[in-house]
C-alpha cells in the first residue's frame, strides 16, 4: 500500500511538472514539487 501510494504520489509530481514546463506556468510545476517533498516525507515516516 504504501509503495503504490508512493508510486502514485512520483508519476502525478512528474506529470503536473512536465506540464508546468511545457505550458511555462509555474503553479503545476511548483505543485509538482511539493508532490515530490510530500513523496520524501511519506517515503521516511515510520509506521
């Protein structure tokens, strides 16, 4: 559950941030981002 989750968490982060960049707005690029820090935060809680 959690690797899906993670996995999940890294494809939209690439993809809002492919986006951002090809449409040059940050707002998708930047919330790519926070996906990716989100995905590192999740990735070193232990449960």
């Amino acid at each position: 559950m959690k690797n899906s989750l993670l996995i999940g968490l890294i494809v939209i982060a690439i993809a809002m941030i492919i986006i951002g960049i090809s449409a040059k707005i940050a707002p998708p690029a930047l919330t790519g981002v926070g996906f990716i820090i989100i995905a590192i935060l999740f990735y070193k809680k232990k449960i």
